[in-house]
C-alpha cells in the first residue's frame, strides 16, 4: 500500500466517514431507548468525543504509553488518503448534526 497526501479526496472521504459514524451512534442510542433531546443530545457528545479521539486532540495515555491516532481512508486502488495533519473529523459534526435533526 502506497501512503498519498491528497488533502481534496481525504477531506471528501473524511465527510463521508463522519456522517456514517454519527448515524451510527443514533441508532445504536434509538435502540438502547433514546429519544428526543436526549438523543440528540447524547448523539452529539458522543461524536464529538470520539471526533477527537480520532483526531488526536485528546491526550491518550496509559502506563507511559501514548497513542496519537493518524486517520487514513483506504482506497480501491490499495492507496492509504491522508491530509499531511491530524484529522478533523470534530468539525463535520455540527453540519450532520443539523441535517439529521432538522
């Protein structure tokens, strides 16, 4: 596999990738008997605490060990997209947010 900067096709990836986590999130918390402004809301904490987790802007250690995520999307092509950076996932948050609850 060849790691390729495109910071065009991971932005792209990167905003299909996070809309499927959040409806994830949603319907696992339907399932689980959410609903309302308690969904809502727990949807959106929940995303915009693995968004960061992902996008390494959390501080992951444990027993001296630290883990600093770097999101890449695999292609067709066997290529690994990354945006040179930390991902930021976290900002495509509120847009799906808005569309799935509007």
């Amino acid at each position: 596999m060849e790691l390729k900067l495109d910071t065009e096709k991971f932005d792209e990836i990167q905003g299909v990738f996070i809309k499927e986590f959040i409806q994830t999130i949603h319907v696992k918390l339907v399932e689980a008997g959410l609903e309302g402004a308690t969904l809502e809301n727990t949807v959106a904490n929940l995303s915009y605490s693995l968004a960061s987790i992902l996008d390494d802007t959390s501080n992951i250690e444990s027993n001296g060990i630290k883990a600093n995520p770097f999101l890449t999307f695999r292609t067709d092509d066997d290529e690994l997209i990354h945006c040179g950076e930390n991902s930021y996932t976290y900002e495509y948050v509120t847009d799906n947010m808005k569309e799935m609850y509007e």
